[in-house]
C-alpha cells in the first residue's frame, strides 16, 4: 500500500450556503460525515467519512481554497469567486456542480447619483475580494482602494467607510435590507470541485473521486 493510500483522503467543505447543497452530492460519491459532522456542539474541526475513508473539514470558504492549494486537503467544495480571488496555481478545478449559484457585484447606497462607475477615478470599496474588485475597476480605468473585511460589507457604506462595497448577492435582500442597489455584476458563480494538481497526479483516490463527481453531473445534465 502505498503512503497516500494508507491514510484517509482530506475532503475541504466550506461553512455556510454551499454546504446544504453540497452534502447530498458528496453523499451520491460515497463521502458521507460521520453524525458529530451535524451535531452543532461539536467542537471538532475534522469528522471522519462513515466508511473511514475521507477526513472531512469545514472550514471558511477561503480557507477551503487554501487548504487544497497546499495539499493538506487533496480535495474539496468552493465557488467560483473564491477560486478567481486567489488563482492558485496549484488548484484544479475541473468540475462545475451546479450548486450555490449567485453573483459577485457592485454595490453603492440607493439614493447616491453616481451609478456610473465612470463618473469618478478613484474608488474606495469594501470587500472580501480585493483581486477581483482591483481588476474590475481597473478595466474602467479606475483606481479602487479596496478596503479588506470579512463580513458586513453592507455596513460600509452608511457608516462612511466606502462609497461602493463588492459582494456576493443572492436575492439581493441583503442589499435592500441595508439601503443599497447592485449597479454592475462582476462575475456570475457558482460552486466547483477542486483538487490539488500533484495529488489528481499522486493519489488514484483523487482521480477516481473526480471521475465519480464527473459521472454525476454529467447524468443530471442528460
Ligand atoms: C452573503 C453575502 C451577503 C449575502 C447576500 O453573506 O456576503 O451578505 O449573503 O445574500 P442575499 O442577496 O440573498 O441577501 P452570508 O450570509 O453568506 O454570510 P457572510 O457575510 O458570513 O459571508
């Protein structure tokens, strides 16, 4: 048996939207959390797989992408924004699940006059995703200072940190909820299967669960 074989293969899933969606697709490879996995207060951080197979971590979605890219996970479940974001090099994303879809977009109060984002050359945007907002504006030929946050972006704005913030929009209630209206659409997402290029080359494990993942999206498609 060779070394990567004798131990379990690490499967990355994000906390959040995603997971409700990405669980029964895992269940239908064969990678089924053992029950702790769904008990809220279980502190543990890896679970293993109920055939003892697959470890499986949840972590924050970036972390996810991460954890892939420096092969401590081989595999795992992320959207597309998040991919994007970093362009690992190290990260393979060979399979679109059809899941968590929704968009990354910008956003400014509702009663501001400034919808284009030409009308100005310097931005200051709130964010989680400061690659994509940069390359966004910068293909209008604007500046934007990208403000890092993890969360709450929608605060931003109202409380003078931002004019705009860049986020992930759904139904967009988050939005109106806060007082603001989406002017441009960055990137439509939605949630892929990544692996780690050298363990799809290493680890037959890897392959096979792609090609398993691969098999069932191709049947939903038919
Ligand atoms: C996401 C996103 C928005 C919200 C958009 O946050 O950051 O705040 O969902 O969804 P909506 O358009 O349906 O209202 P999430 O609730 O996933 O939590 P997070 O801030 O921790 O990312």
């Amino acid at each position: 048996m060779n070394k990567e074989a004798s131990s379990p293969l690490t499967f990355a899933v994000p906390k959040g939207r995603i997971l409700d969606e990405a669980l029964p697709l895992m269940a239908r490879a064969g990678v089924v959390p053992e029950a702790a996995f769904h008990d809220k207060k279980d502190r543990s951080l890896s679970f293993a797989s109920e055939d003892g197979a697959s470890q499986i971590i949840r972590v924050r979605a970036f972390d996810v992408a991460t954890f892939v890219a420096f092969g401590a996970a081989q595999v795992g479940i992320v959207g597309s924004d998040v991919i994007e974001e970093f362009g690992y090099s190290e990260l393979y994303a060979p399979i679109d699940l059809d899941i968590g879809h929704c968009r990354l977009s910008v956003a400014e109060p509702a009663q501001s006059q400034d919808h284009k984002v030409g009308n100005a050359s310097h931005l200051r945007v709130a964010t989680k995703y400061p690659n994509l907002t940069s390359r966004f504006f910068e293909k209008q030929g604007i500046q934007a200072e990208c403000i890092k946050l993890n969360g709450a972006m929608e605060l931003a704005p109202s409380l003078g940190l931002s004019g705009r913030i860049v986020d992930l929009v759904s139904s967009g209630q988050t939005l109106k909820s806060n007082g603001l209206v989406e002017t441009h659409v960055i990137m439509q997402i939605s949630a892929r299967l990544i692996v780690n290029r050298a363990a799809l080359k290493t680890d037959p494990r890897v392959a096979a669960l792609v090609e398993q993942f691969r098999a069932m999206i191709d049947k939903k498609a038919a």
